[in-house]
C-alpha cells in the first residue's frame, strides 16, 4: 500500500517516513501544503497522512480541494490545535481521524492500519492463501501458527499479490506499491523480490506466474490445492 505523508517538521516527517516503511508501506514525503495539493492530482494513494500547520497552503485547505476534487482516500490529520472547535471543523472537510500531537508511534501505527482496512472495505484483519496467513494488523507472515521470515518489501509484495489473486500485477504497480519517491530501482529490483518469495514460499503453494508481457499472477488454483492437503 502506498501512502503520502505530510509534514514539513523535519523530525517528525523522518520518524513517520521510517515508522511507516519498516511495517512494509511504500511512502513518499512532501513538506508543505502547495506540493501536497499537487500530488494530490496526479498520484493515488492508499491514504494521505496530513499534517494541519504547514506552509503556503494549510492542512484544512489541502483537504477542503482534495474532498472537492471527489476523492475518496482516507486522510488522518496531524495538528498541534488541540480546540474542539479545530477537529469538528477537519472532521467536516471530510477527514477520516485525527491525531493530536504529541503522540506516540504505536497510536499512529494503529490508526493507520484502521483506515488502511477501512479504505478497502475490509472485514477481516487477515488475507488467506491456502494455509499461509497474512496478518494484516501486525504486518506478518504465517504458514498455519508458524511464523515465516520475510522482508518488509517481500511482505509488501506478498500482501499486494493477495489482494489480487487470480488478477495480473503489472511491474508498474509493484514498483508503485514497494518504492517510495527517493528509493532506488534497479532494473531487474521486481524479478528479485518475485524470485525470492517464490523460493521463500514454495512450500506453500505460493504459486506466482510470470504472465509474458503483462507482469505477475497468483494463481487461485494453489488455494484449492492447498485447502486439500
């Protein structure tokens, strides 16, 4: 999943960029309002976390063209406004959740992964292939109660697949969802991850086809073989 933080105090922005991709999130970081309205028309996002004091256009603003704009992509706002009268007036421009500093980074881990499910109309916190188990929440791997060692790019890339199995991932899409705006891709980065959780997970039934041309497929059938074993 991708998301956009903004937030143009140096520290913190780097603590949520960190925070958000050591649980496997692709994220790109801008620092003022103006940049964020432009992104905002050109990339779609999983969600956009927005910080309300920023420079030359404010949160309340940045959120006020985005609603207008008809987007649906759920916001958590930031602020250091504490005045009820500030968070019924974000609510109304159509945030999702607010979150007043200072706070701690598990609060925000977890606020984030609510909006992440409800943004994807998700009634259950795991995606299931078989026996192997994706725990939304935590972000993590299992093979029935046994835990299974993957990276955070490899997890992000396993939970894309199992959000669309039996549907073809193109590379485009993989690289939008596993790298971020300064991240590095190599030429080959994609055909790595999908050669390593292939070898990661084959005892699984983890059955990932290169479809020639097009990109990446996880096969539905290795779930009916695996639910028979």
């Amino acid at each position: 999943m991708r998301i956009l933080v903004v937030e143009d105090d140096t520290l913190l922005a780097d603590a949520l960029t960190r925070c958000l991709t050591q649980a496997a999130y692709a994220v790109d970081l801008v620092r003022d309002g103006a940049s964020a309205n432009e992104t905002l028309t050109t990339h779609a996002y999983d969600l956009v976390v927005l910080d309300v004091g920023l420079p030359k256009i404010d949160g309340f603003e940045v959120l006020r063209r985005l609603r207008g704009r008809r987007s649906t992509v759920p916001v958590l706002l930031l602020t250091a406004r504490d005045a009820l009268e500030d968070r019924v007036h974000g609510l109304d421009l159509g945030a999702d959740d607010y979150l007043t500093k200072p706070f701690d980074l598990p609060e925000f881990e977890a606020r984030v992964r609510a909006l992440l499910r409800r943004g994807h109309f998700a009634t259950s916190t795991d995606l299931t292939h078989g026996k192997l188990r994706f725990d939304i929440e935590g972000r993590r791997m299992f093979f029935g109660e046994q835990s299974v060692d993957l990276t955070a790019r490899e997890l992000a890339l396993a939970e894309l697949l199992l959000r669309r199995t039996g549907r073809v991932v193109s590379k485009e899409q993989m690289v939008d969802h596993l790298y971020g705006w300064g991240d590095e891709v190599g030429s080959n980065a994609i055909e790595v991850y999908v050669h390593r959780l292939r070898k990661k997970l084959e005892f699984a039934d983890f059955n990932v086809r290169t479809v020639r041309g097009m990109g990446y497929l996880l096969d539905k059938a290795a779930v009916e073989d695996a639910q028979d074993k």
